[in-house]
C-alpha cells in the first residue's frame, strides 16, 4: 500500500488533540442543491491531484496511508438535515482524513488539520470547485510538501520559541470546565456595508484589517474579563518564505501581540498599539522560530524521542484567534452554482480552550467559534463574540446593528 510521509508540523496537530478537534471546517449555501454524482467525480480528480485524501494517518510511524480500494464515493454523504451537527463531525484519521456532506443546497467540508491549515483547506476548496465546473486546475504543486529547505541554516533556541508562542503574558480562561459540557457553535456577522468603512478607516490609520480584528478582540477582553494586559496569538502564514513554491500542507507560525489596553483609551488609540506591534513581530521572524525548532529535533532524532519531548507540549494558547481570510466567491461556484454564503470554521476547543476564527465572504465579517463547554461558558463565549462584533462596528462609525446569523 502506497504511503505518503507526515511533517512535523502535521504530526503536532495530531499531539493536540487532547486540546482541541484538529479540523477545519466550511459551509457553503449554493443557489441550488449540488449535484451528487458530479461531486463525487470531483472529488475522485481531486484525490488523484492530491492523494492524501485518500489516505488515512498511521500514528506508529507518521505517515499518511492510502486506503485499500478507494472511491470518492467514500468521502461523500448525503444528509437529510444539516445545521450545527454537521459542522461538529470529528473523522478518525487512522479512517479519514476529510469528508464533503451535502445536504439540499448547504454543502459542508471538514478537513483534517494534519493535512493542511487554512490556507491549504481553501487551495482544495477551490480546487474541488474546478473539477466540478469543469475548469482548468493546476495542481503542480499540491503534493510538494518537503518543507524542510523552509528551516534549513534558520538559527533559533527554545526560548525564542516560547517567548513567541507566549508572549509576556497569559489570557485569562474564556470558560470553566463544567460537568453539563456539551458543544456549540456560535456566530455573529458584521455586514458588508460597515466593513467597507472599516476597511476605509483602517486604511487611512495605515493599519490591516487583521490589525482591527485583534484590536476588537483585545477590547473586548479588556472590558469583560478585566485584563489591561492583553496577549493575542495569531497565526502567521509561513509560505512568504517559500517563495510560492510550497504545497498543500501545515505551514503556520505563531505571532504574538503583547499590549496594555487602558480602561478609557479609545478603539484608535489601541489599533496604533496592535498595528505597531504587529510590524515589530513581522520584522522579527518570531512565527518561524518555533517551527524551525520542531523540524530540527525531528529530524535529528527518532519519532519515539521525539513525541517523548514534545508529546505533551500544547502549543495551543487558552484564548485563541485566526483569520481564514477572504473566502472567493468565484472560485466557490460549483458550475453555474452561485454560493451565496459562506463561512470557514476552525476545529472544536474542548474548555477551557477557546478561538476565535474570522472569514469574510461578499464583504461580510462572520466571527465563530466550536466550544465545548458549560452553560455558563457558553454565555460567556457568546459575550465575548458579541462584543468583538460589536467593538468592530462602533469602528466603523455606522449606527446599523451587527447582525446574530447562526442558521443556513
């Protein structure tokens, strides 16, 4: 049976999961239901340009297997209802490592987060949309996954790596473990109309929106958890070292934003913090750092030694956020399929873990989480969502309210 070699980065995804569900999940509302068989025969081309969907992961040696007979029919089901369940569905990697569920016109992806981050869940999102239509997919590059040249001659020590894992300070708890646990999902949306004047605004304050994002959710800690010393790590796309040469695979870094919010400083005052911030992190080649550490001692020792170490590091800070970006509504059409919205969701945190991940379609922001959690935690998830949503709104100076979207 053929078999593919896991990275390091794949297989700390897998050392995660007593933390967190390692998927990344999408849903899709098209104008009309897909077709069922058509998809099916994307899905078969997309595996033959990217095998490692018809693989399962084999712990004992950190690899990915191919599964004996495979069809893409496999990796495709149909439902009869949808809804939150559906963007919870864990996959046994040692059995599958993604599956597409489709249900009316709602189509729902979840992937294995030891095959790729978010930006490799949207190149096979994209791609799987292309052979459904019919148009021209170049996937060169989807199975160069030996990230190793990434790494090589980069100096760092393990106290670089904490120091950019943590940062100088730790986030309060969102939620509390509790013995009513059950998961969640939770959503808000700010519409395309204010956005377009936070990007405007965060434009002329020579600031990213990314920098909004992690200025709102700074706030909002501040005012509902009390902190005045924020750290918020963020993820960091290392491809900008690859040249555009790497494939589908894990390549994030961490960043982290270490500021002091003071209780009466405005939403400006603290976007100048984060926005400096961030140049000084992006300058500083901090989010490859630890990842160059991983690789080295994974390459310089056997996987026994090395799980021995770092089996029962979390590299998952308590309070988490990430950006999956903008999700492209042409590249998402299915034929002459439409989507007509569409949100990326990053895996369950089992409590007291927590992130926060934000995708934009058509212009709209859709801020979510997957928590497992209390009653009281949920409460308190919701708040703090509600409160990013909120804080990134009063920004863009429009009296609309944000919208609450949790149903397709």
């Amino acid at each position: 049976m053929k078999t593919y070699p896991a990275q390091p980065l794949d297989l700390m995804q897998y050392v995660n999961t007593k933390f967190h569900e390692p998927f990344i999940h999408e849903k899709i509302e098209y104008a009309a239901p897909p077709e069922p068989d058509r998809l099916i025969g994307a899905v078969g081309r997309l595996a033959d340009a990217f095998p490692l969907i018809r693989c399962r992961y084999r712990e004992s040696d950190n690899t990915f297997e191919e599964v004996e007979n495979f069809r893409a029919a496999q990796l495709v089901v149909r439902m009869e209802q949808g809804g939150d369940a559906l963007l919870m569905r864990s996959l046994d990697p040692a059995q599958k490592l993604i599956e597409f569920a489709l249900c009316k016109n709602v189509l729902y992806v979840t992937a294995s987060h030891l095959i790729c981050d978010g930006n490799g869940f949207k190149t096979l999102l994209y791609a799987l949309c292309g052979y459904y239509g019919g148009r021209e997919v170049d996937g060169a590059n989807f199975m160069n996954r030996d990230f190793s040249a990434l790494f090589g001659g980069r100096k760092t020590s393990m106290f670089r790596m904490l120091a950019s894992m943590l940062g100088g300070y730790k986030n309060r708890q969102i939620y509390e473990r509790a013995q009513d646990e059950r998961a969640y999902v939770i959503e808000r949306t700010v519409d395309g109309g204010r956005m377009a004047s936070v990007h405007a605004k965060a434009k002329a304050q020579n600031a990213a929106l990314n920098d909004v994002l992690m200025t709102a959710y700074a706030r909002a800690q501040r005012k509902l958890c009390g902190q005045h010393k924020v750290n918020i790590p963020c993820t960091s796309d290392l491809r900008k070292y690859a040249g555009g040469r790497a494939g589908i695979g894990n390549l994030t870094g961490s960043l982290c934003i270490n500021i002091r919010v003071g209780a009466e400083e405005d939403f400006s005052a603290t976007l100048k913090k984060v926005s400096r911030a961030m140049r000084r992190q992006k300058s500083s080649g901090n989010d490859i750092a630890g990842p160059t550490l991983l690789v080295k001692k994974y390459q310089s020792t056997s996987l026994e030694k090395f799980l021995k170490l770092y089996g029962g590091m979390n590299t998952s800070p308590y309070a988490d956020y990430t950006n999956l970006g903008v999700l492209d509504e042409e590249k998402l059409m299915l034929g002459e399929l439409h989507a007509i919205n569409a949100v990326g969701y990053a895996g369950l945190q089992k409590a007291p873990y927590f992130m926060l991940a934000a995708s934009t379609f058509r212009g709209a922001l859709t801020l979510s989480a997957i928590v497992q959690c209390g009653t009281g935690g949920r409460v308190r998830a919701e708040a703090l969502i509600a409160e990013v949503a909120d804080q990134i709104g009063a920004f863009s100076g429009r009296s609309d309210t944000v919208r609450d979207r949790r149903k397709v």
